[in-house]
C-alpha cells in the first residue's frame, strides 16, 4: 500500500513550475517569411498595395481605349456633315430604264466633225432630235460646239422668222426607240459641259424628238 507522501507532491508541483519557466524562456517559433506562408496557420498575410495600383491602371486604359473610340465615331460624323456622305460618294443620277449610261467623257472621246454642209438633211416623215430654238446667232454658237464634240448636228430654219433649230442626226422612225434614246442621252452629257462653258448656257435637258412633215 502506497502512501501519501507530501514531498512528493511538492517535488511534483517544483518539477512543473520549472518546466513552465523553462518554457517561458525558450525563443517563439519564427514564422516563415515572405508570401508563402498558409493564412490556417494563424498568420496574417502582409498587405500588397500594388494590386490596387494594377486596378486602377487597368480601369484607365479601359477608359482612355473607350474614350479614343468615341472621339473617332464623332470626327467621322462631323466630317459627313449633316447631309449625308461626303460628296465623293454620291451615287450618280440613274439612267433611263433602258438607255445605255453616257458620261461627258464618253461624248469628248469621239472625234470632232467639220463643219455641216449647207442645206437642210432632213426627210418627211422622219423624226430628228431637237436640241434649241433660238436666234441665229446662238443657234449657229451651238451647232459648231456639238459638232466638235462629235454630234452630227445642224442648224435648220425654225418655225418662225429670224429662229433657227439646231437638231442631231440621226434621224428616227419612231423617236422612241433604243438608238433615239442613246442619241438623247449624248446630248443630255454633253449639254452639262455646254452649260459649264458659259453662263447663262442651257444644259440641253430638254430635247425632243420632232417629226418632219416637210
């Protein structure tokens, strides 16, 4: 039978008290350094200032990129102007359903004509292209133009005294065919360079087709 014997307890109350001080005195476990250490651990992760930095940087760029395409969108408008598209992109006026298309640089590459003969070409019952009724003089003005820019024209008596026709062969049976409307349209092209030669020229949009009765 063991007994109860203060001293040792007393030993044993000595024998922790020493092993608590020397446990106080021993160095504290040295964490590890840097980033690689686990957040379980207890550690608290140092901050990192720089990641807020790199944000910012990027939601800049992100603006400034935004930013430069808006401006770009807006010079393109502003260069459009409010009408449309620029002049340079402007279709063309169509030609009529049917008619080959005929441009002033068609009419200026064929070769100029000398001068009509006297006399009056046209037939009964024919149908002759008239381009202008007016005075002689402005009447002679243009036949000598349009022959120069290939057009077999011709400058006739006009219905009253003191006026002349200038009409553009061929003549026509009927006026509307495929050839009367290509002759129209040569006519029409160059009646635009007419215009833009002189003030006051008529662009020559108006011609006819007029049959003869002789």
């Amino acid at each position: 039978m063991n007994r109860y014997d203060p001293g040792m307890q007393r030993r044993g109350k000595a024998t922790l008290y020493e092993l608590m001080r020397k446990g106080a005195g021993d160095p504290a476990p040295s964490r590890p350094a840097g980033a690689g250490f686990s957040l379980g651990s207890g550690a608290i992760e140092p901050r990192r200032p720089w990641k807020a930095w790199a944000i910012l940087g990027l939601l800049v760029a992100v603006a400034v990129v935004v930013t430069g395409i808006v401006l770009m969108r807006d010079r393109a408008s502003n260069e459009q102007g409010p009408g449309g598209p620029p002049p340079s992109t402007v279709t063309p006026p169509a030609t009529p359903k049917g008619a080959p298309a005929s441009t002033p640089a068609l009419s200026q590459a064929k070769p100029a004509l000398p001068a009509a003969a006297a006399g009056d070409p046209r037939k009964a019952g024919l149908n002759y292209l008239v381009v202008m009724t007016g005075p002689t003089a402005a009447s002679a003005e243009l036949t000598t133009y349009l022959r120069s820019k290939g057009l077999d024209a011709w400058q006739v008596s006009g219905n009253n005294a003191g006026l002349s026709k200038v009409i553009v062969l061929p003549a026509s049976t009927t006026g509307s065919d495929q050839a009367a409307e290509t002759l129209k349209n040569e006519v029409k092209a160059v009646g635009r360079l007419w215009k833009a030669a002189k003030a006051g020229n008529p662009d020559l949009s108006d011609c006819y087709y007029e049959k003869y009765k002789g």
